[in-house]
C-alpha cells in the first residue's frame, strides 16, 4: 500500500529522530521509503523544509517528488505547482467548515502540519501500517494516513481547477475591457452628439 503520512510528535525533535527511524525501516526493508521531509509551517501559512531524504534524483531539493508537491501545495511558495494560487486552494481545497472538504487527503495534511511545530511528511510503501504506526508511537508520533492515490488525484485536480480558474480570470477581464471600451466609446459619441447640438450647422455658410 503506497501512503503519504504526517507525523506529529509531542517533542518536537523527535520528528528528525523518526525520519532516521524511517530511513533504517527502509534499508531493513520493512517499509519502502520513496521521499521524506521534516516541515514546520510559519505564523504566515509557509511550510518550510528543515530536512529531506529520498531518491537520489530527489535529495535535497523540496520541489522534488510527490513529497515537495504537497509541501508546496500546503503552504509553500505554490509556484512549485499552482503558480501562486493560494486563494484558489484555501478557498476549495482547505475550507474545513465544509462539510464536503473535509475529507479532502490533502486538508488533511495541511492539518496535520501545524503552526511552529515540526513535521513528519512522508511517502512511504508498506505491506501494512503497524510497523510504521508502531514505531512512530514508540517516538510519542501520531499518525495522520493518506492514500497515495488520493493525493495525487488532488494534486492533479488542484492544477486543473488553478488552470480553469486562470481561463474563467482573463476571460473575466476581457470582457470588463471590452465593457469599459464600449462605455468610453458611447461617452465619446454622447459628446461629440451634445457638441454638435449646441453648434449646429449653418445652412449656406461660407
């Protein structure tokens, strides 16, 4: 089973501890390890990366992988993904009060890293979850699970309804200038009407 993991910890080290943890899991192959971050998200939303371990392709680069995707999605720059749509995401994906959002994978996660405290964020494949939930219990972790299918299904969604929202804004703003074009031009006939009203022409003028 392919999983994105969050994992809080009441010692807010113990997330650097557990990754290590990860990793050795991964080298016993118990787990399969594919990305892993320790996070800590600001007072200002951003998500930033203390610490990241991966594939070779991957390692130390927080854009890398489906782990910096959802970094950037939660709460980091969004240009990795989403090109700054933050209001699009907090407005959809993130709004809790609904009841339909809810249970959103990657709400989810974005609850799970929460504000000045450190984060375990994690892609992992496991043949079930008690090796992993059992060794982040034993670090004082609690486990937030997420299947990996549903997370890239909303990674997927997120950037078709960031490029649907980009089509819906210009063609907005298209049809606003095309407005004030319109307006400007009336305006311009309404006047040249009025000048021509108070001078009128003068039949048999030289």
């Amino acid at each position: 089973m392919d999983s994105v993991i969050a994992v809080n910890f009441g010692e807010d080290s113990k997330a650097y501890e557990a990754l290590t943890t990860l990793k050795e899991l991964d080298g016993q192959d118990q787990i399969g390890l594919a990305q892993g971050a320790i996070v800590i998200r600001h007072e200002d939303g951003r998500v930033e990366t203390k610490d990241l371990v991966g594939d070779e392709g991957y390692t130390g680069t927080a854009s890398g992988g489906l782990i910096g995707l959802v970094i950037g999605i939660i709460g980091g720059p969004f240009g990795v993904l989403l090109g700054g749509a933050t209001g699009l995401l907090v407005g959809s994906l993130f709004d809790l009060d609904d009841e339909e959002e809810t249970e959103s994978a990657l709400a989810h996660i974005a609850q799970s890293v929460r504000v000045d405290h450190t984060t375990l964020l994690a892609q992992v494949n496991e043949q079930s979850p008690e090796v992993v939930d059992s060794s982040m219990a034993g670090l004082g972790g609690t486990v937030d699970r997420q299947s990996l299918d549903d997370v890239e299904a909303e990674i997927a969604a997120a950037e078709d309804a960031q490029r649907a929202a980009k089509r819906a804004a210009r063609k907005e703003l298209h049809e606003k200038r095309r407005a004030q074009a319109k307006e400007k031009i009336q305006a311009k006939i309404a006047e040249l009407k009025a000048k021509l009203h108070r001078e009128p022409v003068k039949a048999g003028s030289a």
